[in-house]
C-alpha cells in the first residue's frame, strides 16, 4: 500500500517491496563479561587477597604479643613463688632480648653501650631505661641492689611500647 498526493492509501504496486515491522535484535548474552568487570572481579580478588594477608599478618602478632606476656607473666610467677632475684633478672632479660631480636638481629649479643641503644630505639624514660640497664648487672653481680616490682613495671613499660613496630625510632648509624 501507498499514500498518495491526495492521502488515500493506495495498494502495494507490483514489484514493490514489502516492508516488515522493526525487529530488535537479541539481547546480549551475560557471557563472556564486558572488560569493565574483569578489571573488577580482578580487582575485587586482589582486594581479598590482600585483607587476607593483613588478617593473618595481624592474627599472628597478636600470637606472638600473646606469647609474650604469657612469659613475663611466668617469671612472675616464678619470682612469687621461689624468690630468686637472680631468676628473675635472668628470664627478664632473655624476655627482653628475643623481642629486642625482633627489630635488631644483633641484640642477643650486644653489651653495654650497644645494648643500651638498641633498648633506647624504643622511646622510654630514663629511669625505665636505668631498670633494664640493671637487669644485666643484677644476673652477674649479687651485690648490685635489684628492686622485682621496679624491673618487672620497667620491663612491661619497656615491651607495650616495643610490641608495637612504629613505636621503634630507626637505627643511627656510627660516625667513622
């Protein structure tokens, strides 16, 4: 059919194409994925990945921060119970050493001055640094006089903040 000049629809002349209604096409298939939500689902996983690694990064801290006080609650304990000062000083200071080795690889066999500026990278106040100090005396020499109550609160000061990474000031380096 077709219009004419006058506005009658007139029929489909012989030869004439037949036109047909519009036909949209098919709708696109949900595979394979536009390329937006590959780089999201790539991103998504390494997302996951990454919270999992900090997680068990964290959980296994927490562990070791565990262990720890567990151990200085021990000497504790064993100092209540025997008395024995130089037991204490002793398994105060190894304490104080593994978790010093931590952060210096060197700690378990500085002495004196080295050992003090690995014990001042982290920042206590002098007279917890003078407790710890004597902590090494106390092991060797009996007649150095040894306070357990202010050694063990020195040692606590000194490992809340050591158990903490960004609590540890770099190390210096030696002028030749």
């Amino acid at each position: 059919m077709m219009w004419q000049a006058t506005g009658q629809l007139q029929a489909n002349p012989a030869g004439a194409p037949e036109l047909r209604d519009i036909h949209v096409p098919a709708d696109p298939s949900w595979w394979p994925p536009a390329p937006g939500w590959w780089l999201l689902a790539v991103l998504a996983l390494a997302l996951v990945f990454a919270a999992t690694r900090a997680w068990r990064r964290a959980r296994r801290r927490r562990r070791a921060q565990r262990l720890v006080w567990r151990e200085l609650e021990a000497c504790r304990l064993r100092h209540a119970r025997d008395a024995d000062d130089v037991r204490l000083a002793t398994g105060l200071h190894q304490l104080l050493r593994r978790v010093a080795r931590l952060h210096d690889p060197d700690a378990i066999r500085q002495q004196g001055a080295a050992w003090q500026a690995t014990l001042q990278r982290v920042p206590v106040t002098p007279g917890v640094l003078q407790q710890l100090m004597a902590l090494d005396q106390a092991i060797y020499r009996n007649d150095v006089p040894f306070d357990p109550p202010q050694a063990l609160a020195a040692v606590r000061t000194w490992l809340t903040l050591a158990l903490r990474p960004r609590n540890w000031k770099p190390v210096v380096a030696a002028h030749a």
